[in-house]
C-alpha cells in the first residue's frame, strides 16, 4: 500500500468515507467518549480573496 492507492481510494470513494468518519465521531460524542470543541480539515484548498487594503498595509477591519 503506498500513498497513491490511498490517494485513489479517498478519491473514489470520498462521500462514503466523510459519512462514516461523521457517524463514528458522532458515535464517540454521544457516548460521551471524545468531546469536540473545534473541527478542522487538513489539506483542502480554499480559494480566498482579499481587498486592496490587505496588501496596502492598511487594516481592512474598520473596528480594529
């Protein structure tokens, strides 16, 4: 097994997993066995896009 079978596998098979990934954390938190205070995913993309003013040096937060 090396990391481009499982790149595959995640791949093809990605909806089913994230499914059982949810019901078996849902599982351990109701079970009162893990307590979830933060989620986070590692290794996804997200595009994102900032103002002018970000680059500027300038805040772009009026409160702040």
């Amino acid at each position: 097994m090396n990391h481009r079978l499982l790149s595959d596998f995640r791949g093809d098979h990605g909806a089913a997993l994230d499914e059982l990934f949810t019901q078996v954390i849902a599982s351990l938190v109701d079970k009162e066995l893990v307590a979830v205070s933060r989620v986070s995913q590692d290794g996804v993309r997200v595009r994102v896009s900032a103002g002018r003013a970000v680059f500027g040096g300038k805040s772009a937060c009026r409160s702040c």
